[in-house]
C-alpha cells in the first residue's frame, strides 16, 4: 500500500505499529490522511492533493515552521525528517509528509467560550511575533497582496460571472443546495458593490508583510480545556499582513458578536499591537470573506463540479455563511 511505502523513507522509531486510515479528516483541501503509532509516538502522514501546494510552496512552508519553533513556539507540527534528510516524500505524484499528532481537538465550536476565544488570538499573537523575523524578499511595506486578489476576484465576479453562476444553480444538482445558493446570489449582488469599493480603498494601504496562515479559522485551533495546545493546516500559508490571520480567526469565532470582537482584537493587541491601518484591513478582510465565501462554494458545485467526500457537510456551512452575509451591514468594533 503506498503509504507504507512512504513510511518506509523514514527513520526505523517511525516504523509503524498501526495505522489508522482518516479519509480527509473532515476537511475540504482534497488532502488524505493516516494516524501512525510508531515506536516514536502518534504521527499524522498527510498526502497532499497533487495540485497543491507545489514543492517550492510546501518547502516555504516548512521553513516557516522550523523559524517560528527556532523562535519559541512550539505550537506547530514540525514535519519528521527522512532517511535522507528530506522534510517530504515524493511518491506516486503526490507529496506526502509525516508530522506528530498534535494534543488536543478543534472543539470550539461545540464549546465555544470566552477564554478560548482569548487564548486562540494570544496563540496566533506569538505565532506571527515569531514568523515576523523570517527573512522575506520584500520592501519593509507593500499594499496587501489578498487585498488585491480580492478586488481582482469581486470585480470578476459583479462583472458577469456571478449572473452565470445564478443561471447554473439548479435544483436538480443539489435540492437542499439551490435555496442557499440563490440568497448567497442574490445578496451579493445586492452588497457587492459596497465592499468593493472598501476593497479599493484599502488596496492604497501599504503595511507590513510576513509570513501568515492565510486559512486559520476554529477548526484549525487545538484546544484542551481553555488552552491551545496546537494549530494545523499551513497548507495556505504565505506573505500577507497579520490582518488577514486576524480577521479569518475573529470571524469565525465571534461571528457578529461586537463585543466578542472587541475581546479577541483586545486580546491579540496584549501580544502584537495592531496600528490604525491594520485594523481597516481586519474589517475589510473580514467583511469580503463573508461576501465572497458562498460564491467560492457554489463556483466549485455549480461550474466546476467538484466532488466533496464530506458532501453532508456543506449545507450547514453554507447557511452559516448565509446568516453573517445577512447581517453583513453590522459595524465591526
């Protein structure tokens, strides 16, 4: 089986005792994983998609990962190393890396509480305090590059695609799906206008650029009790402005919770003070990731016709982006 065969690149502590088959883990990335008990403990093999990340992104974001851990945090899952010293394996067009398991569970949304809430925008605080020294080939500060490719995305999307979409919803693809597509539709096209032009005023914004996770959200948190123990998933990781990590994490756990947000800015600030202009983009991050969070899922069902192995999942995250873009008019803290 091939990910034997993987295991086999590895050290002999790496040996496989068991293994646990995960499927994707709840996630969406198209990424597989397996549970390893080894002589060395709990590891996590994780087979990427083959489209993604490409070698040179996935040796990005390992050296990322190695500078924050040489930096004092040691909340992030190091990949193992080979025989050969390598930090992945190339195998049957894929790449393939083995990380420990990291302690805890992602349960904040099964209990969601305050203290959580401050200890995951702590964590992500020292997180990006650690990455900021990672040496990148960039002036001191840039306009923010997810800034633009949003700007890029809407004005694609008020141009014309999203009228193609809302044509192609079908109730006969999806039954449950077409009501939720069609609001989404319809909203954004109501409001689209409005966060474009928020785009466009932030895209004047010149801040500081670093290392961030792109995708940190409260599925991708660890927690045991109150504490986080972990965060997973750097599959996106890239250079941005610490606004965005901030905003994809405030958003999804204080939803439109004003003091919630005030707690988590609150909180995140103890660590790494955020200035006048990052706060605007922590908005405008948040509020075009709302807009435009449906319209992703309803391209890849509706026009792409990508297949999901956790199908039964997605009409409750499209609700869930539904009932924030309804209440997208709500002024941040």
């Amino acid at each position: 089986m091939e990910h034997l065969e993987v295991l086999a690149a590895y050290p002999d502590d790496c040996r496989p005792l068991d293994v646990e088959p995960l499927g994707s883990a709840g996630g969406f990335s198209g990424a597989s994983f397996w549970r390893v008990h080894a002589r060395c403990g709990t590891l996590c093999l994780r087979r990427w998609p083959q489209e993604h990340p490409p070698v040179e992104g996935l040796e990005f974001i390992q050296a990322v990962l190695w500078h924050v851990t040489r930096e004092g945090f040691d909340l992030v899952p190091l990949p193992r190393e080979t025989r050969r010293h390598a930090g992945y394996v190339r195998h049957a067009g894929h790449l393939w890396e083995l990380e420990p398991w990291m302690p805890g569970a992602a349960d904040f949304a099964e209990d969601p509480t305050a203290e959580k809430l401050t200890a995951a925008l702590v964590t992500l605080a020292e997180f990006h305090r650690a990455a900021a020294t990672f040496p990148l080939p960039h002036p001191p500060y840039s306009p923010s590059p997810g800034i633009e490719d949003r700007r890029r995305q809407l004005r694609r999307w008020l141009g014309g695609h999203l009228d193609e979409v809302q044509q192609a919803v079908s109730s006969q693809l999806w039954p449950e799906l077409a009501p939720l597509a069609s609001r989404i539709c319809s909203l954004v096209s109501r409001r689209g206008a409005k966060i474009l032009d928020q785009l466009d005023r932030c895209s004047n914004h010149r801040v500081a650029l670093q290392p961030c996770i792109c995708d940190i959200w409260h599925a991708h948190v660890l927690f045991e009790g109150p504490c986080v123990t972990g965060l997973i998933d750097f599959g996106s990781l890239g250079t941005e402005n610490v606004a965005a990590d901030v905003a994809r994490l405030l958003g999804s756990l204080a939803g439109d919770d004003a003091e919630l947000w005030k707690l988590g800015l609150g909180a995140y600030q103890s660590i790494r003070p955020l200035s006048d202009t990052e706060l605007a983009l922590v908005e405008a991050f948040d509020r075009s990731t709302v807009l435009m969070a449906g319209l992703n899922w309803i391209d890849w069902i509706y026009m792409q016709r990508r297949v999901f192995e956790n199908r039964d999942a997605i009409p409750g995250r499209l609700r869930e982006i539904l009932g924030r873009l309804e209440l997208l008019d709500c002024l941040r803290p």
